[in-house]
C-alpha cells in the first residue's frame, strides 16, 4: 500500500476514516505491514503491501465457502477459464474489452473492480486508465489477489490492491468514476448491499458495470439450457433486476457470452428519480400524482358515488377539485370553524 493511501480507505462498517497504527513497515512509498485503525477500534491487517479491509470479520457461511471454493481453484482457474468463452465461440478478449468499454472511462479516471480475481478484466480497465489514472482491485481471496497484482506489475496505471468483500466496501460514499464487477456477485452473501454500495462509492454521473451468469427465462426449459444448468448450476441464479439501487439511472441490460450471462450497466444518481409529482393533471379526475397518492379517503356507497359523479359535472370541476371542496367545507363545519 501506498504511503497516503490510508486516508483513501475508510472503515467498510462505520465509513470512518482510517489511520495507520502500529508496525508500519516502509520500503520506499510502500507500507508493506502495519495495522489500519478507525475510531470505533476496528483494526486492519496489512500484509505484504496488501491492505486486509474484509468485513465482516466472521463471514457468513455463504462467502466462507465460496471463499474456500476459490481459494481452492486459484491455480486451475486461468487455465479453465477460456472454456467460458469458447463453448459458446466467443472471443475473451472481444467480450470483456465490451464490457470495460460500458464504463464510459477515460484517462485519469479512479476506479474500482471488486471481485477483480486473476485480473483478466483489470488488465484492461488499467490500460484504459493510462498513467494518470487508479486502479483498486479487490477480491476476497488472497490467492486470485496475488495473481491479479502480479498480472498488473509493470502497468502505467497506479493499482491499490485490497482484500475486501464485495458488499462492505472501504470507501467514502464518491470515491470512485465507475466501479466494474465481473463473476462472482451471484454468490455474494448479501447481492442487494453490493449494488448499493458500488452505487455509494461511485460519483453521481459514474457508471456502475456488473455481469454474472443467469440463464434466460425463455432458455430456461430448452434442451440448451437444462444441459448447461445442470452441469453449472451458477447458470440456476435468478437476474438480479429487483436488488438494483434506487439511484440506477440509463439501466440497460445484456445478454453476453452465449447470451447466458447478464451485464447490467447504470449510470448513477441521487436518490430516487427526480419527476414533478405535483403538476395538476388535466381533464375529468384532476388532482396531481401525490394528491392521487396521499389523499385517498374511505369509499363511499354507489349511490353516493353517481351523485359525486353527476354533481362534479355540473360543476365543470374535476373530481380532485370538486372533492377537495366539498369535504373542506364539510370539515369546517362540522369542526365549528365558520367562514
Ligand atoms: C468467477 S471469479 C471472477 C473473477 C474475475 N472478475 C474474472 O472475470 O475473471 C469470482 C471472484 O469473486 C471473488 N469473490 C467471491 N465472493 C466475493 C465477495 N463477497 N467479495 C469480493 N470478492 C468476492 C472470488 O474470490 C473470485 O475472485
């Protein structure tokens, strides 16, 4: 870790900011051990220049396995990984530069990719970036870590490798251009939270990029994909639409890779979108969206409702205006307060 890189990272549960404590090793710029504290207490191994930010401390069984699934498969993992792509005819290189190209970066930009594992997309990301730019990798593993910042030693780009979970990210909230994930949200212990925290971390006008597995509906009960879900069950996993960010703004959607995976892309905003809910909305029931919204009363009898209907005609008023009226000077009559 760079030395001033600790003031960049922030504790992944209060968001307080970090200092470093304790057994700083430095060669150079580079703390290669020592202790990143919060306020609260939280303390954060570092280790061989590599930043331990994971949190929870006590990972849920779910992100223990697929951990352990990982850290298993570190060595296999680039040599099998190709077949991804060539059982459908697809080109790697060809898909994941599209899927960077989504990022909408430029040189200079920060970004971030968690689950970043081997590097097979930051490699590219990084050369998007150029000398100006940042790179901060993260996985869970510490093995994929290790191959991914040997895979990008030598790049132009500054890279800030860290250990940290998907869904509990280090950073103050507009950190970061854009932030790419690619492969493992699907069993990510908490997919609603690792949405909204790359939302979070992004800047407003930052594009967020996030692709996994998902076998299509409609190939769901072909031959095509009962044979693929069955020997990858990864396949099985629903498409994640509902657990987007309310700040997901241009979402667009993609089938790749054989069409059985989804990327999703969004640029992001503030809150929920902005709309005029209070224009009055003309013709016959009138009213606004939030007056539609907010000011329901109880129904009344069909035959009051006719009446309603017959007297708001004569008014010419819409059915919002001459409610409105109605039940006001109702109101203050029977509340006592006369004109
Ligand atoms: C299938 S690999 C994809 C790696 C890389 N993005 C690629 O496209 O080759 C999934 C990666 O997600 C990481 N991962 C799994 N759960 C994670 C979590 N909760 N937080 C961060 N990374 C996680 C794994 O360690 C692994 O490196």
């Amino acid at each position: 870790m760079r030395r001033g890189e600790e003031s960049f990272y922030v504790d992944p549960l209060t968001l307080e900011p970090l200092t470093l404590a304790e057994e700083e090793i430095r060669e150079g710029n580079e703390v290669v051990s020592g202790v990143l504290a919060s306020p609260s207490g939280h303390r954060f191994a570092i280790r061989q220049g590599v930043p331990d930010l994971v949190y929870p401390f006590e990972l849920p069984a779910i992100d223990r396995q697929a951990l352990q699934q990982y850290e298993e498969r570190a060595d296999a993992y680039d040599r099998y990984l190709p077949l991804t792509f060539s059982t459908y005819g697809e080109d790697e290189q060809t898909v994941r530069n599209a899927m960077v190209d989504k990022l909408e970066l430029r040189p200079g930009a920060i970004v971030l990719e968690t689950g970043a594992g081997t590097g097979r997309d930051s490699e590219i990301i990084a050369r998007r970036l150029g000398a100006e730019g940042r790179l901060y990798i993260q996985d869970l593993a510490p093995s994929f870590l290790a191959k991914n910042i040997e895979r990008l030693r030598g790049v132009a780009t500054r890279v800030e490798p860290a250990l940290a979970n998907g869904y509990y990210l280090p950073f103050a909230e507009n950190s970061f251009d854009a932030c790419f994930h690619f492969g493992g949200i699907n069993a990510f212990g908490d997919i609603r939270r690792a949405f909204a925290e790359m939302a979070r971390v992004t800047k407003p006008g930052g594009k967020v990029v996030v692709g996994d597995e998902s076998m299509p509906p409609w190939l769901r009960d072909t031959e095509f994909g009962r044979i693929l879900m069955n020997s990858n069950p990864e396949f099985v996993y629903p498409l994640p639409l509902e657990k987007l960010p309310v700040e997901a703004r241009k979402t667009r959607l993609e089938w790749i890779i054989g069409g059985v995976f989804y990327v999703i892309d969004f640029v992001v905003g503030v809150g929920e979108p902005p709309a005029d809910l209070d224009f009055p909305i003309p013709g016959m029931r009138g009213g606004t969206h939030r007056t539609r919204y907010y000011g329901q009363l109880e129904g009344v009898t069909p035959e009051a409702k006719r009446l309603a209907a017959a007297a708001r005609a004569a008014t010419g008023k819409s059915m919002h205006q001459w409610l409105d009226d109605v039940v006001r000077e109702a109101a203050r009559r029977d509340l006592g307060h006369g004109d």
